[in-house]
C-alpha cells in the first residue's frame, strides 16, 4: 500500500510540472528576492527585465538626473532601466515613487510605482504620460504620495 501512494503521488508531481511550467515564476522569483533584500524606505532600478542584468542602483532618496555624477544612479545608469522595484514604508505619506524621461527639474512625461505594486518586473508595457514608453528611458525619479501621479502607474 505504501508503494503504490509513493508511485502515485511521484506520478501527480510529474503531471503538475507538465501543466504548470515554472518558467514564469522564475522571472518574478527574481524580482520578489530583490526586494526582499532591498533596504526598507529604498527603491530600485535593474539593467534589464525581472531584475537581471545587474542592479543600476538605488536609494532612498530622490535623484533628479541619473546622468549625472551624483546621487545613487550616475553616467550610464540614465536610460538604462528595465525594472524597478519600491519598497516604501508605511511611516510616509510618500508611497510612490515618480520616475521621469526628462532631468533636472522633474520634467517630461512620468509614471508612478504604487508601493502596494512592489515592483514592476518588465517595463516595455508600460509609458509615461506623454505616452513615450518607460523601457530604457528613465532619467530621474522622486518619491511622492500617489495623488501626485496624475493616474500614470506602472503594472
């Protein structure tokens, strides 16, 4: 009797890896470790999609030019970003981060990361208000409470 449990329950996992692939839940798993160990208060930018390519940088700060030679996002790290990731806290009115195509003063078009979203994992489907896409086009960012983002969230 104990054999025939074992075999039928080695058969079911067989069948469930055959429905359910895992690809998909590798490309979260990555992002979900990454805030994970990201510094409460802080967000996040990665290199390319699902938190790879290499971490951009992050802070719990503002940084108006990622461009530039200051701040946590410097020189290459401007429109580079594919990921990004807040981990806000609740001790602040601030739960959004706002995230620019333009520097400086905080201009161009711009998108809100939700702190209740944790993260947007693959940016190509999503676009700032001035309808350009996010992917690879980010200069600068901002913390801000959601109802400074003008209904433009990220997914």
């Amino acid at each position: 009797m104990r054999k025939s449990a074992a075999m039928l329950a080695a058969a079911g996992a067989v069948v469930l890896g055959v429905i359910v692939p895992t690809g998909s839940a590798n490309a979260s798993t990555a992002c979900d470790n990454a805030w994970r160990v990201l510094p409460a208060g802080s967000m996040a930018a990665y290199k390319d999609a699902n938190c790879g390519g290499g971490l951009l940088g992050q802070t719990p700060g503002d940084d108006s030019n990622w461009g530039n030679s200051q701040g946590a996002f410097q020189g290459s790290d401007t429109n580079a970003a594919s990921s990004v990731l807040n981990h806000g806290t609740t001790d602040t009115s601030y739960t959004a981060v706002q995230f620019f195509n333009g520097t400086g003063t905080y201009t161009g078009g711009s998108s809100c990361l939700k702190r209740s979203e944790v993260y947007a994992d693959n940016l190509t489907d999503d676009y700032f208000s001035s309808g350009y896409g996010i992917n690879d086009e980010i200069s600068s960012h901002r913390w801000v409470p959601e109802s400074s983002c003008g209904g433009y969230f990220m997914s």
